[in-house]
C-alpha cells in the first residue's frame, strides 16, 4: 500500500499556486510519499473519451486501496477534478483532498466534490466550520494546516526561476503589512490563512494583520503579529512602541521561522491526514455546527480602574460561549489567561513590565477545541478610566469589618459598574487591620465613594448608617468578602422602573472549592412584575432558605428606609421578609450576577457556623419573631408560613451537618 501526492506542472512559477504545489509534494515526498504528477493545460472542451485516457495515464500506477493526498485546485477547473476523483475512486483508491482554495465562493462550488474524499485537509477552524456550516457531511475527518511554510529548499530551487514574491509593504520600517483590499478579502482571511504571511516571517520579519483572520490566536501566542482593526490603529501602536518591545517581536520571529523553513507545518497537516486513515477517530470533527459563531459572543462592558496599592483593576461583562479568557496588552502582549469561565474581574498589580495609561489591555474569550484555543470575541482597548459621576440614583451599601484581605476586590467591583448614577457607601465597622486605610485610599481617590468610620457595632448597625447616609432613589448592598458583575446595577434598575416594582430580585452564585454553584434561582419570567403574594406564594417559600440574604437584590431607599435592620445574629433573615412584605410589586432577573465567596475563611458565613445548634435555634427563632412582629399585618398569614417553613429549613440543615 502506497501513499501519493499530486502535483501539478506546467504552471509559472510567477502563480503563486505552482509554488505552493512544489512545496507540498516535497514535503510529501521527504515523509516518503510517490508524486502523482499532473499537467495544467487549458483544454476545457475535451472530449470524455479522451479526458477518461488522460485519467488512465495519470493513475496508471495507482493499485487498490493505496492513499492519494490531491491537492486542488488543479488550475485544470472543476470538471477534470471531479473526473480525478470519480477514477481514483473506481480503481478503490482512498483519497484525501488538501483545499487550496482561498475564495470561499468558489469553495461552495466545490463542497459536492470535497465530500468524495474520506480526509479532508482545510486551513484553519473557521474554514472546517465554514464547510460544516454550508453542507459538508457530520462525519468528515478534517485536518487543520494552521500556517503556510516557506522552505529553504523551496527557495532553493526557485532562486534560478521567475518566481514572484509578494510585495511585502513596511509600516513604520518595523512590521511587514499582510492586509486585505476589500471586505470580500478580509472574509476570505478570516477562513484561510496568507501565504504573504509566511514568506514575512520565514524570512525574519514580524507583521501586522487584521483582527479576526484565521490563525490570529497561533500568531499572538507566539508573539510573531500584530493584530489590529485598522492600519491607523497599527500605525500607532507601533509609534509608540518601545524598542525593546519591538526587539521581542524580532525575537520571537527569528524562533518561530525555523519551522517554516523546514516546512514543519505542511509535515505535520501532511501526517496528521495519512494518520485519519487508519486511525479510529483522528480527524473526526467533535464540534458541532455553528459552535463558533463569532456574532454570538460579545464583550459589551470593560473598563480599567485604578486599584488600592498601586495596582489596577480590569472588569468586563461578557455574553456568550467561551472557556476562559486571555488578557493582552494593547501591543499584543499575552500577560495572563484564565481558564474560569465566569471571570469578570481580574488585578494588575503594581510592577507589570509596561505601564497601563501607555498600553492599555484587550480582553480576549476563547474556546477549547482539539487543535488548540479559538478566539470568539475580544473586548474594546481598556485604558484606565475614572466614571463620571453628577448625582446618586442608586446607593451602594458595603459593610466592612476586618476585611483587609478582600475588601479592595469588593470596591473594585463596584467601581466597576456600568451604572453611571452609583455612589458607593462603604462603612467601616470599627476595624483593627488596615481596612480603615484601604477604604480612605478608595473615599481620596474616588468623588462616588463615601466612607464611614464608627465603633464596632455589627453589620445591621453598619447597614443601618449606610442606609441613613443613602442619598439614592434605589439601595442595594453588597458584602465585603463577596463580588458582583459590572452590568449588576444597571440590569436591575432598568428592570426595575420599567417593571414600577419595589423590589428587584437577581441569581446568585457561591464559590466553594468545587468552583461555582448556584446559590438562588427562582423559575420566574423574567424582567416582568408579579404581586408580593404571588411572589411568596410562588418562589420566596419555596426558597426561602437563601431567598432571604439581603444582597443579590435593589430595593425601593424610600421602603429601607422605613424599615432598618434588627441587631440580631441572622439579620438578613430577619430582615428581607420584611421589607419583600411591604413591597407591591417584585421583579425578577436570572442573571446570576452576585457572587457569595464562600472560600474567605474570615467571611462572615463561617462565623456564623462557629455557633453551637442551640444557639442556632434560638438565633432562628428570633429572627422569625422579629418579621413576624414588624411586617406587613395585611401579609402575616404569608409570613407565618415563611416562619413554619424557615424553622424546618434550619432543622433539616443541622442534621445534614451531624
């Protein structure tokens, strides 16, 4: 059983086609493959008798079940391919199809044919998920190339001969240009990969590319390319560039080249094909169709603030599919990846190798899949930002007691919402670590931030001055070991004076040390009002356990203020059914935007869990005393049920704890 490779003769050496065909079948041939040699000429009025004989010639050597790697196109057109195939497969000949072509038009002419094949080699991801979009077969195995080669022998041998490189243009005297003329072109990029790119960086030269091409990702993991969105944008990010930044590009280039002038990718697409012949599942598309559609994931909010210590703090919202994400400096730096799917946070700090306010960062989601990491979206460039702020609609109370360790994490998140209209209470609960330092840093540096020192008197007390200094319409809260995403506010008011509710309720998750897990979710429309009876009746019962936190929710300031916190040991659940009672309408949004840390070994859950279980019981009941007592009278039926069903709720959670 033998393996062969077509390659086509008679074209010029000035069609970039001839070169490439030479260069693959020559790389073929070192891993030890025949060369079925092929004649362009331009004959396409042959008759089928005499096309048959040129067939028979062609294959003459070929015996049953032997490989046959072909590549199109052959420059013979579609007919002559098509009567290739149909001959190979006659004499039960196995054929894989390396896909040359570079207009996709052209390829959705092709699709029929490329489906005779059992492996089909394609240039990049997009390119398999472009053919799987438009009708290629489920079950095709497809092995991606990832990059052109130029190779020394392919040089070589072309240095004699009439052979056309590319004009390569020079942007700033430091980059090589690999761009498009017109959107059809960039189209085109964004599934096939350059042979332009190739010869820049075999011969030692680091380049700028538009966003979104097809091997984007390989390029900025190996920091060989420059991607940007507009030749003015490249134009000054490189002016700006320091020399030694531009020096590790050269760098990098002059390691990434030896293994295009080996030809180490056309070897590698070249193995990997023989491989899915014989190999049960090598080549087989695990993806499915339209997985990676980039108009489904969206970076819709980032922003870049300074941070306690030096340090900055990113923050971005994201929709979408994704596995992680890299964080990039604006020049294309790859300065760290997170494999957390729910990330929306993430701090510099102080002593990165380039200043921020120069750079700025680029965030990038990405997808697993078996031929590496695949970018689905990218954020706007972040630069650091201070929000402008005129007057509050919306107060933000933080709580904080000893809270050195995690307090900065939680300004950062509120700092980071997109709601414009926010102030940030944060109350200081008389510490003793260096919480009261951190919290001034915040009040100094931002006109939104108000902090308040007092003696140490619990969170209720520390809610309570918050909420007596609130000057908003709306009061949310958040706890000082605890985070929330940046669309959080914005997401809940919105729905809130839409819907003319009192109360806004969101999901929420709990980090533990099995990654994150969903803490509240209520099977609610969304983003649509119901009645406090239907409310309770309906959700808050059934859920009540961690229905009642006070954080994950934006209330009405006119009903809080009404209505302050009990100092009681379970306050939130004395509290929330209370204010939730005197509400007319609630509103509900699965968001999951709060997040309940549950990892802080000095949060202020794990306190509570230091009790004994009477003195949980008795906390318990107090608790259902107190919204008993202070609720809404024309809800107490409703609330009588929630004491009933929150003292079985306790019950069962301490036996689970035995």
């Amino acid at each position: 059983m033998n393996t062969y490779i077509t390659r086509v003769n008679g074209l010029s050496f000035g069609d970039p086609r001839q070169y490439r065909q030479y260069m693959v079948s020559e790389a073929a041939i070192q891993l030890g493959c025949r060369e079925m040699g092929i004649y362009c000429y331009d004959w396409k009025d042959e008759p089928e008798v005499s096309l048959d004989s040129r067939m028979d010639g062609i294959i003459a050597g070929i015996n049953a079940e032997d490989l046959v790697i072909c590549q199109f196109p052959t420059g013979n057109g579609l007919r002559f391919e098509w009567s290739l195939v149909n001959h190979l497969k006659m004499y039960k000949s196995r054929i894989a199809i390396f896909v040359q072509e570079g207009n996709l038009h052209r390829i959705l002419e092709t699709i029929r044919l490329y489906e005779q094949a059992e492996v089909l080699i394609v240039q990049s991801l997009a390119m398999r998920q472009f053919l799987l979009d438009n009708g290629i077969r489920a079950n095709m195995r497809f092995v991606i190339q990832d990059m052109w080669d130029d190779t020394d022998e392919m040089r070589t041998f072309c240095a004699g001969e009439k052979r056309e490189k590319t004009s390569l243009e020079m942007l700033s005297g430091k980059f090589g240009i690999v761009w498009y003329q017109d959107e059809d072109e960039r189209r085109n990029m964004e599934c096939n990969i350059s042979f332009a790119l190739a010869e820049a960086l075999a011969a030692g030269i680091p380049v700028v590319v538009p966003t979104g091409i097809a091997n984007q990702t390989l390029l900025e993991e190996n920091g060989v390319a420059l991607a940007a969105e507009s030749l003015d944008e490249a134009v000054a990010v490189i002016e700006g560039m320091k020399e030694t930044r531009y020096q590790e590009y050269v760098r990098n280039v002059q390691r990434f080249a030896p293994a295009l002038r080996k030809g180490c990718y056309t070897k590698k697409c070249l193995t990997e094909a023989i491989l899915a012949f014989y190999k049960k599942d090598a080549g087989l598309a695990s993806i499915p169709a339209r997985e990676y559609q980039l108009c489904k994931c969206i970076f819709d909010f980032a922003v870049l603030q300074d941070s306690y210590g030096g340090n900055l703090a990113l923050s971005w919202s994201f929709q979408g599919e994704a596995d992680g994400f890299f964080i990039y400096g604006v020049s294309g730096k790859l300065l760290d990846r997170t494999e957390n799917i729910h990330q929306h946070y993430w701090l510099i700090e102080k002593g990165i190798d380039h200043k921020a306010e120069e750079e700025g960062f680029i965030i990038k989601a990405y997808v697993e899949t078996k031929k590496g990491r695949l970018i689905t979206a990218e954020s706007e460039p972040v630069f650091p930002h201070k929000s402008r702020y005129e007057r509050p609609e919306v107060s933000l109370i933080i709580p904080a007691y000893n809270a050195e360790n995690h307090i900065a994490r939680s300004m950062d998140n509120a700092l980071a919402q997109s709601f414009p209209d926010l102030e940030i209470i944060a109350v200081d609960d008389g510490s003793k670590d260096r919480t009261s330092e951190i919290l001034d840093w915040y009040g100094e540096h931002y006109s939104n931030v108000t902090v308040i020192h007092q003696e140490n008197g619990y969170v209720s007390e520390a809610r309570n001055t918050g909420i007596r200094r609130a000057g908003g319409s709306y009061i949310c809260f958040l706890d000082s070991d605890d985070m929330v995403r940046p669309d959080m506010v914005q997401r809940m008011y919105d729905s809130i004076r839409k819907n003319h509710c009192d109360v806004a309720v969101a999901s929420a998750y709990q980090i533990t040390n099995r990654g994150y897990e969903v803490l509240l979710k209520y099977p609610m429309e969304e983003d649509r009002a119901v009645t406090t009876e239907d409310f309770f009746k309906n959700y808050y019962l059934k859920e009540c356990g961690y229905g009642t936190i006070v954080v994950c929710k934006l209330y009405r300031a006119s009903l809080v203020k009404e209505h302050l916190f009990p100092k009681l040991a379970y306050e939130d659940e004395a509290w929330t059914p209370v204010v939730l009672s005197y509400a007319d309408r609630i509103c509900y949004l699965n968001g999951l935007f709060y997040e309940y840390d549950r990892l802080i070994d000095d949060s202020i859950v794990h306190k509570r869990t230091e009790k004994s279980k009477e003195e949980i019981r008795i906390d318990a009941r107090k608790a259902n005393r107190h919204f008993l007592i202070h609720g809404n009278p024309e809800r107490f039926e409703l609330l009588k049920e929630l004491a009933r069903k929150h003292g079985q709720d306790w019950e069962e959670l301490m036996q689970e704890s035995d």
